[in-house]
C-alpha cells in the first residue's frame, strides 16, 4: 500500500511539473525578425536613426493619431475619429478613451498637444510642424490642431507620422537627443521596450497588455541581428526576413510565405540641369530615349523589378497618373534630338565646337533601404549612353561624395535613389524643388524653371479639396515627365518570408509605413488588426484557451490521485 | 661570361624559384595575350545570366551576362600590368635614389634619407585609399602614386649596400685609376646591387597586386574595369546560388596564384643570395 502511495505522489508531482512547463511554454510566444544591420538606435522618438527601419523600431512602442493597414489609411490608432474644419484651418480629433501609457497613466487630448508643442520646440525629423500653428486640447479626449495654412499631406505627414509623447515624462526634457533614461520609452504602442543592445544590434519588446486595441498575439517581440537572413529564417532561428529575389521559388518550396514588395523605391538618373547641354529639356529628352528602362531591370536586377515611370511616383500609387508621357527605348530618336541641338556624328561620337560630347556620370553604391551595395547601373548607363554618341566618364565615389557632388552641383549626371514614391505626393514636391527652410537633398532636382510645374507642385501641397487635388498631382506628373528634371530607372522588387507556423501574417503597408516605409513590419500585424485578422484572432483564442485546459487537466488528475488515496 | 650567369645557374637549381618562375610566367603570359585567346568580349553583356559552364563559356556567364572566362583573363592583365608597372617604377627610384645618397652624401643624403624615414612611418594601404576614394585618378596614375610611396626600403637596403660596396678594394682600384662616379655605378655598383634590386622588385609587385586587388574589392577602382577584385566583390554578392566554384573560385586562385608565385621567387633569390638560408648550410649553421 505505501508502495503505491508513494508512486501515486511521484506520478502527480511529475504530473504536476509537466503541465506547469506547459502552461508557461504556452505563454510564452515569441516572433524573432533578423536584420543585416543591426543597430538602428534606441527606439524612442528622437534617438533612432533617422531612416526606415530606425522608425520601425520606434512604433511598436509609440502610436501617432492615425495609422494605415495593409489596404487603407489613414485609418484610427489614437484617434478614432477626425474632422478638417475649413473656415477654421484646422484638424480636430477624437481620441479614443481607454487608452494607457506604459506607465499606466491615461492619454489624453493635452498630450497630443504638448507633442506638437514639444516638436516645434524641438524639431523631429521625420515631421515639419512650420504648417501647423498650435494645438489646444478643447476637452480630456478631443484636441484641435490649427494650420497656419492649407496643407494637404496633413494626415500621412503628420497624422499618421509624428509618435506621441506623454506630457508627464518629456515635460521636463530640455535636450532630446541625450534623453535615454527609462522614461524615454514609455509610449502608447502594443508594445514595451524590454532591451536594446547597440553591439550586439538586438532588440526586445514585451506585449503591453492593457493596449487599447486589445493585447498583441505574440507576447515577446525580438530584432536579432544576422549577417545571412535568409539563412536565418531556413535554419529556424527568426520568423521574418528578407530573401534575394532569386530564392522566392526555393523559399516558397520549402513552406515559408513570400511577400513581394510594393514598387515604392527607385533607382534614378540625377541632372544637373544648370550646365549645357543637360540645361535642355530636348537634350534632357534625348537622354530617356538613349536610356533602356527594360534593360537596366533585365540586368541590373535579373528581371526581378519594373521600369519606373517617367513622372516618379510609382505606377502602383493610387496617385499615378494615367497619362504619363512615356520615353521608349529609341536610341535613333535620341541621335536625332542631339544632332536637333548643333551637334555633328563623326565617327561613332558627337562632336560641336570641335569637342566631343563627354558626360561625366557619378555612381555610388547605394543599394536597398540605403546600404551599400556594388551595382552594373554604372557599366549599363557607360554603354547605353556610348551607343548614341555620347562619351562617358564613369566614376566611382563613396556615397557621401556624390551625395557632396551633387548638392554643390559639381557633376553632370549622377545615379541616386529614394523610396517614398507610393506614399502621399508630397514626395513629387519634395524631389522636384527645394523645400524652403529645409537642407539640401541629393536625391532633389531643385528644379523652379518650369512656372506650370511650380503651379501645380504648389496645388498638390495646399490643395484640400480631395479631386482638384488629385488632378493637380496628374498634371504636375505629367510636366515632370515632359521636362525630365531627373530621369527615374527602375523600381526593385523586394520579397520577405515568413514562417506561417508562427501565427503571424505579415503585409507591407499601402503606401508604405508612416510617410511610406517600404518594410513588412506594420505593428497592426501583431495586434490581429491587420491582413491576418482571422488567423491571429484564432491563435488568440488557442493561447488564451490552452493554460486553462492544461489546468484542468492536472487538476482532475491530482483530484482523482487525492479520492484513491482516501479510498485505499 | 656575364656577371649574371653562375646566378641563373644558381636559380635552376633552386626548385621553388623554378616553380615560382614558372607559374608566373605562364600567367603573365595568359595576361598579355588576353586580347588573343579570350573568347567573348569581357564587356559585352548581352548574354543571358547565371548561364552554367560550357563549350561557349567555359566558366559560365555572371549577374549581368559577362563571360566569366574572358573576364578573367582580363582582370588578371590588369593584376599583372599593376604589379611588374608599380614594382618596375619603385625599383627604379629606389636604386637611383639609393645609389646616388650613397655615393654622394652630404645634405642631399640626409634629406633624401629624412624623407626615406617619413615615408616609411606612413602606411601606404591608407594612404592610397584616401586618394583613390577621394580623387578618383585614372589606373596609370595610382600606379605611379603607388611606386612614390612604396619604394623607400629599396632605397635604404641599396643605399647601406653601395656604401658598404664603396669600399671595397676593386671600386677603390677604378676610382683611383681614374673612372668617373657615372663609370663606377654603371659598371660595378648597379650590376652587383642586383640581389637586391631582384628581391625589391618581386617583393613589391606582390603588394601592387595585392593592394589593387584589395581596393577593387573595396570598390574603390573605376568599375568598368576589369580586375580580380571586382569580381570577387560582385562573385562574394551571388554565393547563395552557387556559383563560387565557376566565379569565384577562379578569380581567388589565379590571385593567390601570381601572389604565391612572385613569393616563391623572392623566396629564391633570397635564398641564393643569403647563404645562411641555403638548404645544406642550414644543417651545419
């Protein structure tokens, strides 16, 4: 009798343990993102780096007041709901009540406005707040932001752009930029900063449970840093990463979901249209039809890409316009529009005044998402140019040294690149002319010659009626691509995979992340509210539900174990 | 009988050096008639990509459709050019500079051995970066900035051998027979330093062409030409395809190659020339 007693009292203890390990390995669910670079700064407003996947990093611990999904936005995060108020320029928005800082304080319409405040005082760089010219909180939930001026990108550039910061904490920051005590990542978002490791490049966010749209699906979140990310996800150590395009079919084959990316980035051709000859748009002309858009994909890309349109925002955009004059390859057109301007064929070369036509074109090697990469655009443009008489001077720089070049104009043709041409068409303003106040950008043409261009920049920026503006954003497209103030290439396709097995179903954003990241990493992925609703909402439900059975079943078994030893 | 012969007799008899000699000049040779035996034009990429191995292109085709084989060869030229160009160019400096500070001496000595010191507490790896990455100078120029900085051990090693030289009692004998400074280098000094300047110039070759390697791996060098470091920058971009063994591999072995080969070489002739290290010395050493 002790005999079975006691094997009865090991059975339930190890019973006892096994259910125990369950529970937590239930629990506990993590989803792991590799990354080649690593660090990207600490994930607080004004300490990550100020590109893509620095800002990714960034808000799944901050929300902003509206947000975008993998079809529509802008669509409520903070704000549930908004209104522009003509006769008063400006915004008012209606937070949504239940929501919390990290700290368990609750958000209110006054921190929103000591955001905007706070923002002017202290510029952030993914928003410029010269537009807006104050913010009220009008009750506990409802806060008014006044324009200085009609300005049309509102919601995506700021809206749905500017993180916001709890008044409580940041009140008494006077330097931003060296703020990285504790406070510094109390936010608003379905997550909480757990650990980053500026080495090592990794970061760690935990499940904030008492989210306003419901707790994440997962419970930890981690950045783990890999040289090979692909390689990474195959072997099972990450759940999402980026894959060469050439790997989509081995990747698919071997289970994983391939996402391919939208066409929001592209690779294009810089001019200096302040010196002869490039300063004529014929000249300029002659140039597209020289360029073989079809083949830069084939080569430069292995097919695996599309050519960019003629007017820059994306063909994909929902703000592309139809009628974009096209330039196709014709390398004969553009022997004819050089000769149009004076210059003469001598033996395989064009030749005025006695001087060959020479270009000298500055190649960096900027890659995908801005990391350095080697590249054939150089050799391609060196032999598409050379076969329509024009003799190329290749060169080779550090990216900052074009980047240097190309601001103080001291080249002829340089190639560069940028994504934001599927966000909002702010983009075609910001690439075209130089903003006023702002730094100058070797991706912008600073192009003011054309008056009908500048009319039509300076509607798609002020217009608030929803159709004329679309149509000044055609129109200013369509000159774009007539007065070719910069040539755009190509648009790379970019594909991530992702194990199903891990519950989540990742999605690129319409018009990219914010003002239009082109990475699959959108934080509704992990809230259910996203493309994977269903999905997530069942592994929800599994989670939640799986403890409970786990439990019960011990304790039937310890209850049983406890009636037989009362028996015997 | 020329004052080189018992040397070249010396070098058949020395198997390394005879390797060494052998692998590089078959493939300097292969580089010089690059033009020649290459089979596609190295710049024409109008091939299809990634092609496998075969009868058409021996190594396949790369990313952009360039025949891998002809490429090669091509690059190896460019490796070859740089080397003997740079060694070539600093060598010659070297010796001139080295014989003349010793023979005349004075000022012109102390300064020119100044520089000598300044130069060889710059390391020259850096140096060259800077300028190719910043002035972008056409390949004939970075050959001769190369040689200005790299040619100052040549230059010391000679100049301590013709002062030692100097004294010697048949260079005594000629200058008091009345031969002229220009006679006595011409005749005795230059023809007797060759040990040294045979070991310099391999020497040096080997760190040309493993600097311009390094610095188009870097991408720091004109892309458009044709060098092994460019191709195995771009072959190190593809490896997940498996294409190290017709792309990449190639390009690593002819590179170690011409690098084992002028090693073996110096190897030689230091050999030769230092008895301590000959082989049936060594036991009694």
């Amino acid at each position: 009798m002790t005999n079975v007693k006691q094997i009865l009292i090991a059975a339930s203890i190890i019973c006892l343990c096994i259910s125990t390990s369950v529970i937590s390995a239930a629990s506990e669910k993590e989803i792991r993102i590799a990354d080649k670079a690593g660090d990207w700064g600490y994930p607080s407003p004004y300490l990550a780096y100020a590109r893509g996947p620095g800002y990714v990093r960034m808000q799944f611990i901050f929300d902003t007041l509206v947000w975008k999904n993998e079809t529509n936005g802008p669509i409520p995060l903070l704000a549930e709901n908004w209104e522009y108020l003509k006769d008063e320029d400006a915004y008012v928005f209606n937070l949504v009540e239940n929501a919390k800082w990290h700290d368990g304080t609750p958000i209110t319409a006054s921190d929103v406005a000591f955001t905007i405040r706070y923002m002017k005082g202290h510029p952030y760089g993914w928003v410029v707040l010269d537009r807006v010219d104050r913010a009220e909180a009008v009750d506990k939930y409802t806060v008014k932001i006044y324009m200085s001026g009609p300005y049309a990108p509102f919601m995506e550039d700021i809206g749905g752009t500017m993180p916001i910061l709890p008044e409580h904490i940041w009140k008494d920051v006077e330097n931003p930029m060296d703020y990285v005590e504790p406070g510094a990542f109390v936010g608003s978002g379905p997550f909480k900063y757990a650990d980053f490791s500026k080495e090592h490049g990794t970061y760690k966010y935990e499940a904030f449970d008492e989210y306003y749209l419901g707790k994440p699906i997962i419970d930890q979140l981690i950045y783990v840093k890999t040289g090979d990310p692909q390689m990474a996800l195959q072997r099972g150590e990450v759940d999402l990463a980026s894959i060469k395009s050439e790997m989509v079919d081995a990747m698919k084959e071997k289970g994983f979901i391939v996402i391919a990316g939208p066409h929001y980035w592209n690779k294009k051709l810089m001019i200096n249209h302040n010196k002869q000859p490039l300063d004529n748009i014929v000249f300029r002309q002659a140039l597209a039809y020289a360029i073989n858009q079809s083949e830069f994909v084939d080569k430069s890309l292995r097919g695996y890409g599309k050519p960019a349109s003629y007017g820059l925002i994306s063909s994909e955009s929902v703000w592309a316009s139809p009628n974009v004059p096209d330039y196709p390859y014709n390398p004969e057109k553009a022997k004819e529009l050089i000769e149009s301007l004076g210059y003469e064929w001598d033996n395989g070369v064009f030749i005025k005044d006695k001087k060959p036509l020479k270009l000298q074109v500055l190649v960096s090697m900027i890659g995908v998402g801005g990391q350095p990469a080697p590249d054939r655009d150089g050799e391609i443009l060196n032999d598409q140019l050379e076969k329509v008489g024009i003799q190329v001077e290749l060169t080779s720089l550090d990216t900052k040294m074009v980047d240097k070049k190309v601001i103080n104009r001291d080249f002829d043709l340089a190639i560069s690149g940028h994504g934001g041409i599927g966000a909002d068409p702010k983009i075609l303003y910001e690439k075209t002319i130089q903003v006023p106040g702002s730094k100058p950008s070797p991706n912008t043409a600073r192009y003011n010659k054309s008056e009908e261009l500048n009319e039509c920049l300076d509607g798609l920026m002020h217009e608030m009626d929803a159709s004329k503006r679309l149509e000044a954003v055609h129109e200013a497209q369509n000159i774009y691509a007539r007065e070719l103030p910069a040539i755009s290439l190509y648009c790379p396709t970019w594909y991530y995979a992702y194990n199903p097995d891990a519950g989540v179903e990742w999605f690129y954003t319409t018009g990219g992340i914010a003002k239009g990241i082109p990475i699959p990493q959108n934080k509704l992925a992990l809230i259910g509210a996203g493309a994977g609703e269903s999905t997530t909402a069942a592994m929800q439900k599994e989670q939640q539900e799986s403890p409970i059975i786990s439990f019960s079943v011990v304790m039937a078994i310890l209850i049983l174990v406890a009636f037989y030893l009362k028996r015997h | 009988m020329c004052l080189y012969f018992p040397i070249c007799q010396e070098f058949k008899r020395n198997r390394i050096g005879v390797t060494g000699l052998v692998m590089f000049l078959l493939l300097s040779t292969t580089a010089i008639l690059a033009p020649i035996i290459a089979p596609h034009d190295p710049w024409d990429y109008s091939d299809r990509s990634f092609q496998s191995p075969s009868m058409n292109h021996l190594l396949g085709t790369n990313d952009i459709g360039y025949d891998i084989f002809s490429e090669l060869l091509w690059a190896l030229r460019t490796s070859v050019f740089f080397g003997v160009s740079v060694a070539a160019i600093a060598c010659t400096i070297g010796l001139i500079l080295g014989v003349s500070t010793a023979l005349i001496g004075g000022l012109y000595d102390l300064v020119v051995m100044r520089i000598v010191d300044a130069l060889l507490a710059i390391p020259s790896i850096l140096v060259l970066i800077l300028i190719a990455a910043y002035f972008r100078p056409s390949t004939m120029i970075l050959v001769i900035t190369l040689s200005l900085i790299i040619w100052q051990t040549i230059a010391r090693g000679i100049r301590a051998q013709t002062l030692s030289l100097k004294t010697k009692l048949h260079i005594k004998a000629a200058r008091n027979m009345g031969a002229s400074t220009g006679y006595i280098m011409r005749k005795h000094i230059i023809p007797e330093l060759f040990p040294l300047y045979a070991m310099g110039f391999v020497t040096k070759a080997r760190i040309a062409v493993f600097m311009e390697a390094g610095l188009s791996f870097l991408g720091i060098f004109d892309p458009t030409t044709k060098s092994l470091g460019i191709m195995m920058s771009y072959a190190m971009r593809y490896l997940y395809l498996d294409v190290w063994f017709n792309w990449l591999l190639p390009a690593v072995l002819s590179l170690s190659m011409l690098i084992v080969s002028l090693a073996l070489i110096s190897y030689a002739i230091e050999e030769i020339f230092d008895p301590r290290l000959r082989e049936d010395n060594a036991a009694t050493v």
